[in-house]
C-alpha cells in the first residue's frame, strides 16, 4: 500500500486531502492515515500536513515551503531569508517568517518555525525552490528590513550606529550591503512603518557614493 501512495503523491511535502486523495480505493482511509502515522511512513508536522519518513523520502523535504504551508499568509524573512541570500554567514536553524497574523511559535519533528508579526507582507516578496514546489521568500532588502524592525534592545540613531549593528552584529560584509537597493529599503521603511530601516537606506546611498 504504502508504494502506491508514494507513487501518487510526487512532493515530499503534501496536506490531508492530498493523503485520502492518494487512500481512494482503499477501505478506512482515515485508519490507513493513522497506521502510517504510528509505522513512520508518513510524519505530521502540523494537523493536516505532512512529509514522507526517512524510508520513503525520495529528497530532502522544503522546510521553506512548510513554513509557507503551517501558518499564513507569512513567507519567510528575517535570519532564514539573509542566510538563503548569502547575506549573514549562519545558516539559522529555526526557520523564520513575517505574518501579518499573531507571533506563533511551532515546534515541530522537522525543527522550529518561527513567525513575527508585520504591518506589511506584499512588498519585496519573491518566489524561490523548485517548479511545483515554490516558496515565498522576502528579497535580501525586505529580509534585512524585517530584521532590523524587529531587533529589540538599543535604539539605533545614525548611520554609525547602522555600519556597527550589521557589519559588526550581524556581520554582514560592506560590498554585500553596498549593492542593495536604497530605494527600496527607502520604500520598505514607510511600509514596515520603522525609522531604523530608513537610517539603514541613508547609510546603503552613502557606502555608495563611497564607492
């Protein structure tokens, strides 16, 4: 049984209805459900979705686009998004998200999603991951400015300030942050509605002129 929903199911990540789409035909679907739950052929990382174990994985699952599938509407930002980038040099282990819903926390057999609160989750977003298993990801700007709007601690003022917070904290490199756009950092400060993102746009225009 358990090849044949395999060979009907062709992501890695999948929901419920895709799950008794692929148990038509048999007798107790919802039995057969909780058999391949208890045997681990199947996992639940959250009521209603799934990812094959490890015996019947053909690839490593999206944990990307799970985050996208657990909670919305959200697409993820902040460290995730950087690291994808290439921006900050840690690969961060949670995988975290922008909602305009609730701050939710979910810990899950497939690691920590993390999703933080944003008056605004229609600009600088982007589509990422493979065809027919596509996420949406903050461009390197956006994920910058929801991690600048959400750090907590000591106000950052000045473009000082702004250099030592993302080259020293973050440790982000100077030509990385040279080449975004200031525009749209500029844009973004008004949408997330945060001046530190703006301080964060002047100092990008004056790395610049710089060159």
């Amino acid at each position: 049984m358990m090849m044949k929903v395999r060979n009907r199911i062709e992501r890695e990540e999948f929901d419920y209805q895709t799950l008794l789409s692929a148990l038509e035909g048999y007798a107790s679907p919802r039995d057969r459900v909780t058999a391949l739950l208890r045997s681990g052929a199947i996992v639940r990382v959250k009521k209603g979705l799934y990812v094959f174990g490890d015996e019947y994985r053909r690839k490593p699952y999206c944990r990307e686009l799970l985050a996208n599938l657990m909670y919305g509407p959200s697409m993820v930002s902040l460290e995730t998004a950087l690291a994808y980038h290439g921006l900050i040099p840690e690969r961060a282990e949670a995988v975290t998200s922008v909602t305009t819903g609730r701050a939710r926390r979910f810990e899950t057999p497939v690691g920590l999603f993390i999703y933080r609160p944003t008056p605004c989750c229609s600009m600088g977003v982007e589509q990422a991951g493979e065809e027919g298993a596509n996420f949406l990801i903050a461009c390197p700007e956006r994920a910058l400015a929801d991690r600048i709007r959400s750090e907590r601690g000591g106000e950052v003022r000045t473009q000082k300030e702004m250099a030592h917070y993302l080259f020293e904290n973050l440790r982000m490199e100077e030509d990385r942050v040279r080449g975004l756009d200031a525009a749209l950092m500029s844009e973004l400060s008004v949408a997330l509605k945060s001046r530190k993102v703006q301080v964060c746009a002047a100092l990008i225009q004056t790395l610049r002129r710089r060159g």
